[in-house]
C-alpha cells in the first residue's frame, strides 16, 4: 500500500496533513472556540471529499455527453447521529448544472454520478446518502 498523507497533531487540536505530491490541509478538530478554528473538522473534510468529487465526476460526464456546461456548484446537507461516534447518518448533496443542459441528461448524469464517484460510492455503503440535480442557465 502506497503512503498517501502523513500527518503531525498539536496538542491544540491541529493537524497538518500532507499529501504525497506535496499539498497540505490544515484541520481542527473540536476547536473550544469555532471563531478561531485553524480548518475543517475530520468530519467536515468527509462531505468536502464528497462534494469535490461528485461535483468532478457529474462535469466530466455531462462534458463526455457533448452538452455545454459552464460549472456544477453543490451543496451538502448533512445529520449526525447524536450518539457516539457521531457518524454522519444522512447526508444529501444537491447539484446545480450551469449550461443549456437538458433535465433528463442531467438526471442521468447524476445517475451515473452516483454509481462512479468513488466517494459516494463508499459512503452510500454506511449512510443515507441522496442527491439532486438542477440545471439553470445563468
């Protein structure tokens, strides 16, 4: 198995991770303060990994479909359970297509999304996992 981040935590709650071409993230988990949190929490990095990848997956799919699309933006929507560990156990991310794009080739696309994006792929194993699409043209 390849390394693929290494990582050093400060008694703070920090942690510095690097990836193995060099990219670093900051995270923080359960800053006692919210206003001086150095980054993300674990947690919230689960529905960034998400969200970038369902936002790649869906342009690359609708790019491969020939249609014009200028931009994907996407929301997540998430709950946590109230018990530990506080896994997320519903998470919903919706995606807004920006181009002339047809409602029902988006509504494939996000079919296919949903069934090649690795991240969800791996999440929809353990939590309620849906998603949405939407096209405007503005």
């Amino acid at each position: 198995m390849r390394k693929i981040l290494s990582g050093k935590r400060t008694p703070d709650k920090v942690t510095v991770l690097e990836s193995w071409n060099g990219h670093q993230i900051v995270n923080h988990a359960s800053p006692t303060n919210l206003r001086n949190s150095k980054g993300p929490s674990p947690m919230e990095m689960f529905l960034f990994g998400l969200a970038s990848c369902a936002a790649g997956t869906f342009y690359s799919i609708v790019h491969k479909m020939r249609l014009p699309i200028e931009e994907v933006r996407v929301e997540v929507q998430a709950e946590r359970t109230n018990d530990d560990p506080k896994v997320w156990n519903r998470i919903h991310y919706a995606l807004v297509a920006v181009g002339d794009i047809p409602i029902g080739r988006a509504e494939r696309a996000l079919n296919l999304t949903e069934k090649q994006c690795p991240a969800s792929v791996m999440l929809a194993q353990s939590t309620e996992l849906t998603a949405s699409v939407t096209v405007t043209r503005e």
